[in-house]
C-alpha cells in the first residue's frame, strides 16, 4: 500500500536556497584564496567518490530502493504538500463526509469520493474499506497495518541514503590514497610532489562535500516528510473509522482535532461559514453545499 504522492510541482525555495549558499560559501571561499580554481576541478576524483559510493549502494540494497532514492534526492527541490494546512483540510473533508453519510448513507460517501479523491491510493483504500461494511475498529487497524508498512518501504529508502553519506568520504580517502601512491611513484620528480598532493587530496574533498551537502541532508528531509505522511494517514484512519461508526460530525470533528495544532482545528461554525471565490466552503474541496446544510441541521437537532 503505498501513500499518496506527496510532492507538488512546485520548487521548495528554502531548500533550493540552501543548497545553493552551501555550495556558494565552498566556492565563494575558494575564490578568495587562489587564482588557480581549475585545480579543484578532478574528474578522475569525482568519477572515484561518485562511483564508488553508487556502487557500494548497489551491492547493499536491492536496486529499486537505490534508484528510489536517488528519486528522493530530486524531490526534496520540490515543496512537500503535507503540512499543518493540509491535515486541517483533511479534518474538514472528513467533517463533510460525516454530513454527505447522514443525508445519503455510505454511497453517498462513495460517490463523492469518487469525485473529489484523486491519485490518493491510501484515502481511497480506506473508503473502499467503509463502504465494504468494516466496523471502525477493524478499519483502524487495517489502515494501521497499511501506513506501517508503507512508512518502513519509504524509510528504507532514507536508509540507503544514510549508507551513502558514510560511504562517499571513505571512497574519498581512498581516492586520496591512490593519488599518494601515484605521487610517490613519481619521487624523482620534486617539482610534482606539491600539485600530485593537492590533486589527491581533493578526492577527501569531494567526498565529504557528497555527505554533507547532499546525502546527509535529503536523508533528513525524507525522515521528515515521511513522519508527517505518517502522522497524515493515522489522522485519516481516525476520521474514516468514526465514519463506519455513523459518528455525528461534531463528534468527528472533536477527535480528529485533537490530532492537530489548536492554531489549526477545523470548527464546523467558523470554517463551514467562510466560501473562497467559487463559493467552496473554505479548507473543504469540492462538495454539495446543500448536503453541509441539511447534515448540519440534522446533527444539531
């Protein structure tokens, strides 16, 4: 069971913005310090680092999580679309389903999911599982079982980029060590000691700079946006299992709130009051106003 696509088409300018101050300090300073800058230049070194570290990866993990990670490294340039924002918005699409079952059962529920859910296989799993008739109890822990493992298949690949971080600086030490060697192999040339030890060195260079700036760091940020995809989907077993149990929407509404920030709790009578342009219910998607409505009135009477 794999969870919904949590990455957007939008560019994550903090992250863009780091990287980018990262590596312009490292060349920034370079530049301040020597004329000669193609000295920092090695492909032989970065063939060496790069290689070694993809090929170690290779042998230690099955290749899908190797190439997934790699995918990883990509994505964290993008902005997540998990966030307290959105976890307030799935408080409130559940609220309005609690409504949609009240007015028109659970093929109410069924229809407008069908409508309103998109390339979300997990919330989509989980409808499936109301509408089939499970009691709550036995969605949670179903849904519990799904998210589990789909967390542990996505942490596998943060994994393989942690063993890449570890892995890069030793291959460039022994990058390094193949340039000593060389060098020494050429003693009877004095003037080539100096430049042969520079160019070894930077083998040590590239590898650090690999871990530091690059592997170390989208690890990170895949731990992260997976803890909150993680946490974004026991909110929704939450909510879909109290819509099996026929819960009224203020009950649902109380329960999944408790999961989230009290900056950001849904209120049916504030947030079901306020309409963005197109007359959509803010925080809800798409929906049947009426049904809100009628939902509403039968809740509280």
């Amino acid at each position: 069971m794999s969870v919904h696509n949590s990455n957007s088409n939008h560019i994550s300018f903090a992250t863009l913005a780091g990287f980018l101050v990262g590596i312009g300090l490292c060349v920034g300073s370079v530049v301040m310090s020597t004329n000669n800058y193609m000295m920092f230049l090695d492909m032989p070194s970065f063939l060496m680092v790069i290689g070694g570290t993809l090929a170690v990866a290779f042998i230690s993990f099955e290749p899908k999580y190797v190439t997934g990670s790699l995918q990883d490294v990509m994505s964290i340039l993008f902005a997540h679309r998990e966030g307290q924002a959105i976890l307030k918005n799935e408080v409130g699409r559940i609220i309005r389903w609690g409504y949609v079952v009240q007015k028109n059962g659970l093929k109410g529920l069924e229809s407008d999911a069908a409508i309103t859910v998109k390339n979300d296989t997990f919330m989509l799993f989980g409808i499936d599982l109301v509408t089939a008739g499970y009691t709550g109890e036995e969605i949670k822990k179903i849904l519990a079982s799904a998210s589990e493992s789909a967390y542990k298949r996505a942490h596998m690949r943060s994994d393989v980029l942690k063993m890449m971080a570890a892995t890069s600086p030793a291959f460039g030490m022994i990058g390094t060590l193949v340039g000593l060697i060389i060098m020494l192999g050429n003693l009877n040339d004095p003037s080539a000691i100096g430049p042969g030890m520079a160019v070894a060195l930077i083998s040590t260079l590239y590898g650090i700079l690999a871990a530091r700036i690059l592997f170390l760091p989208a690890a990170t940020k895949v731990n992260q946006r997976e803890d909150i995809v993680l946490f974004r989907n026991i909110l929704i077993a939450e909510g879909l299992s109290l819509l099996a149990e026929r819960k009224s929407p203020r009950y649902i509404q109380d329960r999944m709130n408790a999961y989230i920030s009290p900056s950001e709790h849904f209120l049916i009578d504030r947030d079901m009051q306020s309409k963005d342009r197109s007359g959509t219910p803010a925080g809800l998607g798409s929906g049947n106003r009426e049904t809100i409505v009628e939902g509403r009135e039968k809740s509280t009477s």
